[in-house]
C-alpha cells in the first residue's frame, strides 16, 4: 500500500481523501440503486394489480350485460315466437360490440411493452394484440411449460424474454385475467430515473476532487512555508526556527527541531572551547618542552644535559596529563546519553587513587591520609568516581607545601555519604574560592604546574552524579576543606 502512496505530502492527501469520497459516493450509488429499484417494483407492481382489477370488473360486467341480454331474448321469443337465429344474431352484434368496447379500453390504457389476457369458464374471450393465444402462467420462469396460477405475481419467460405477471380472479371464479409487464421497460425506467439522479454527482466528482486538492495545497502551506525557510538559512546560523501561522500539528515537529538546533549548537560550542582550550593550555607545555629540548641539545656537559632531558620528560608527561583531563572535561561537556550507573564500592576506589600518588606525597615528604568506611556504596560511573578523587586529592598534595599533611576520610552521615579532603597548606582567599570550577583559573603566585581545569572536571563529574561539593577552610589543618556530599 505504502509503495502505491506518492512522496509527496500533499499527493498522499489528496488520494487519501480523493478516495475515500470516492468509497462513499459509490456506496450512496449501491444504496440509492437497491431502493430506487425496490420501490419502482412496489409501484409497478401496484399498478399490474390495479389493471388486472379493472380488467376483472370491466368482464364481470360484459358478462352481466350478457345475462340481462339472454332473459330479455327468451322473453321476447316467447311474446314474440322469434326464432333462434334472431337472438343468437342479437347475441352476436351484442358481444361484438363489447369486444369494440374493451378493445378501445386495451388500446388507450396499455403499451405494447405490456399484456393481457381475460379468461372466462376456461375460454380465452379477451386478449392484448401482442400476447400470445396460450395462458400466461402456462409460461415458466425458465422457459419451460409452467403450472397455473390462481392469483399473484409471478415471473414467466415468453419467447426468452422476462415478464412481470400479475393473475387476479373475478368473484365467481369463472373469470381470470392475467397482465404482464416486459422486465426491459422497468430496466429502462430504472436507468433513466438513477441518470436523472446521479448525473449531478458525477459532475460534481472532478469539481471535488480540485476542491480536495486546493484545500490540501492551503493546508501544507506552513510546510512549504518551513522547508524555505530553512532552506534560505545560512550553514552556521543556529537560531530557533520561528513559522507564522503555524498549525498545532506542526508545532511539535517545530520545537523538536529549535531543540535539535540547540543541541548541535551545544555541541559545536564545545568542540570550539575544547579547540581552544587545548590551543591555550598545550602551547606552554610544548614550548617549554621544545626549550629544555634545544638546551639539552646544547649542552656539552653530560650532568647538564641529563637534567634538559629530565625536565623533557616531565613537560611531556604534563602535557600528557592536559590532554587526558581536557578530553574528560569535553567528554562530560558533551551531554548525549546519560552513562549507564552502577553500584561502585567508593572505599576501594579511593584507596586505589591515594595509592597511585602514595609516590609523589613521598618525593615531597607530605603525609596522605585515608580513612574510608567498606560499607559504602554508591550509584555511579566508576571511571568518573575516580578522576573526581584523583584530582581532589592530587591538586591537595600539588598545591601543599613540602612536608604538609593531606587528611581524606570517607564516612556516611545519616542519609548522606561524605567525602572530605583537608590539607595543612596555605589555604584560598574566599575570592579566589568563589572562582574555582572556573576553566583555567589558577591563583597567582602558585609555583606548582597546572591547568586550572581540574576543579571543572570535580564539580561536572559531582553534578552528573547529583552530588554537592563545598569548598571551605580546614578547621583542624588550616588549609583548604573539600567536601563532596552525595545523597543516600
């Protein structure tokens, strides 16, 4: 079905409509055919019974006159002593003259499509020019010889063609009289009335059906309306798609498509940030990289050299640990799906993360502490749990003096789970700790490396996982205190 349907909108419309009309003006036909017909039956029956009973009366008659004429001719031969050949004369021109009579009568009132006979004591005495000398009902319906009726109608076949008949009977029963009506001149009149009928209709079809299409044209005009107005905009242009006069059936698709827009512009606004993010931040590691480089290249001292090509592979590890956190941040910048949560033993993956920078708090000689209850479990990205714990607790050890003290503890209070992370450094102004998340915000006067994006990557990571984070002053070590607050 869908194959025989056009592309096109409005084509598919205007067949659909087209024929269901179509279904509908047929079945009027079908039902206006069956009851016009039925009921020309009924009429044309009506008046095959009415003849008949006219004819039956218009013989009862003659055949009465008959009577009075024979007491009246015995009387007169007994008065008179005629002889029998004067009254069987007068019996003659008498019936004669009925014959002329009823003869008129058959001649006005009856067609040639119509035909009759009156019957008297078994004895044809009246019949139509065009009926045949046989009964009427002595005719089948099939052709073949038939039985005889007392009355009613019927269906008989006279030289292959169909006839309606109708057999009545007078009172005394000596008289029948049968009429039939050729089943041709009903079809006539039946095909004549219905063309009167329905003529009109089938002018009216093509009418209708350029109707249905301009109203169909009219009505997609919003969508004709849409696809130039999104063909005449601009590659970059991402604005909302504003149609006037749009229909309620369209809106829908509409605001599907605004948000559509929105999202692409999302998307393309990450990818620029993302650009120029790593533009910004790679350019100081590569050119530092490219000076120790050079100085080691130099160098003619062997010490000296061995120290340009250490600080060579440090810079490049930093840049390797930009270009990990900048892809995280643009992976959770993203959007798209929501990740798939699952149940993550949070302890084992904090004690997994103190014990991958157990090494650098050692180079500096800073002491890292954690206490982490087992029985905590949360839903989440365990991947993403654990860069958020790296970074709270690799920018304490980084921004922390030589010596200083990272304390981290892991507890559930009430319905909450709580992650703190202190340390003995020399703190933030709280100007300076309104401004963290802040891409790239770093506080002057910091010796240690950075890119100032790992507090954007905390809070996105504590914000896909409904979690709190505040950032306050440590009462115990005097340094900065993190806490990271995710619901039960």
């Amino acid at each position: 079905m869908r194959r025989l349907l056009p592309r096109s909108l409005q084509g598919r419309l205007v067949l659909l409509v087209l024929g269901l009309v179509v279904l509908l003006w047929a079945g009027t036909v079908a039902v206006t055919f069956r009851d016009t017909r039925r009921e020309l039956a009924e009429l044309l029956d009506a008046h095959l019974a009415q003849a008949a009973t006219l004819l039956v009366a218009q013989q009862v008659r003659v055949i009465e006159d008959d009577d009075d004429d024979e007491r009246r001719a015995r009387d007169e031969r007994k008065q008179r002593r005629e002889t029998r050949a004067e009254g069987q004369e007068r019996r003659r021109r008498h019936h004669d003259h009925d014959e002329e009579r009823f003869g008129a009568l058959s001649l006005k009132h009856y067609s040639p499509r119509v035909v009759f006979q009156i019957w008297h004591e078994g004895r044809l005495v009246q019949r139509s020019a065009n009926a045949p000398e046989q009964r009427l009902d002595r005719f089948g319906a099939d052709g073949r010889p038939g039985r005889e009726r007392d009355g009613g109608f019927g269906t008989v076949r006279i030289d292959g063609e169909p006839w309606r008949l109708f057999s009545a009977r007078g009172s005394d029963r000596d008289v029948q009289v049968f009429v039939a009506e050729h089943l041709g001149s009903r079809r006539a009149i039946l095909h004549a009335l219905l063309l009167g009928t329905l003529w009109p209709l089938l002018l009216g079809l093509p009418l209708l059906a350029l109707g249905i299409w301009w109203a169909v044209r009219a009505g997609t005009t919003p969508l004709r309306r849409l696809g130039r107005t999104l063909a005449a905009r601009e590659p970059q242009t991402l604005a909302p798609v504003d149609v006037a006069d749009a229909p309620s059936e369209m809106q829908p698709m509409i605001d599907e498509l605004n948000s559509l827009f929105g999202r692409i512009a999302r998307m393309l606004e990450t990818e620029r940030r993302f650009t120029a993010d790593a533009a910004h931040e790679l350019r100081t590691p590569i050119a530092a990289i490219r000076t120790q480089a050079q100085v080691a290249l130099a160098e003619a001292d062997g010490e000296r050299r061995r120290h340009a090509l250490q600080a060579t592979i440090e810079g490049c590890d930093r840049a390797v640990r930009l270009v990990e956190q900048l892809l995280t941040l643009a992976r959770l910048d993203a959007g798209g799906a929501a990740p798939t949560m699952a149940p993550v033993a949070l302890a084992a993956v904090a004690r997994r993360s103190a014990a991958a920078l157990a090494p650098q708090a050692l180079a500096r000689g800073q002491t890292l502490e954690l206490e982490a209850d087992d029985e905590i479990r949360l839903e989440g990205v365990e991947a993403l749990l654990a860069v958020l714990l790296r970074n709270l607790l690799d920018n304490a050890l980084r921004y922390s003096p030589a010596g200083a003290r990272v304390h981290a503890t892991l507890q559930r209070h009430g319905s909450t789970v709580v992650l703190t992370v202190e340390d003995s450094g020399a703190g933030m102004a709280d100007a300076d700790i309104a401004r963290l998340g802040e891409r790239f915000f770093r506080v002057l006067g910091q010796d240690a490396s950075g890119s100032g994006l790992g507090w954007s990557i905390v809070r996105r990571i504590a914000a896909l996982h409904h979690a709190q984070v505040d950032v306050t002053r440590s009462a115990a070590l005097g340094g900065l205190a993190v806490r990271v607050i995710w619901p039960a």
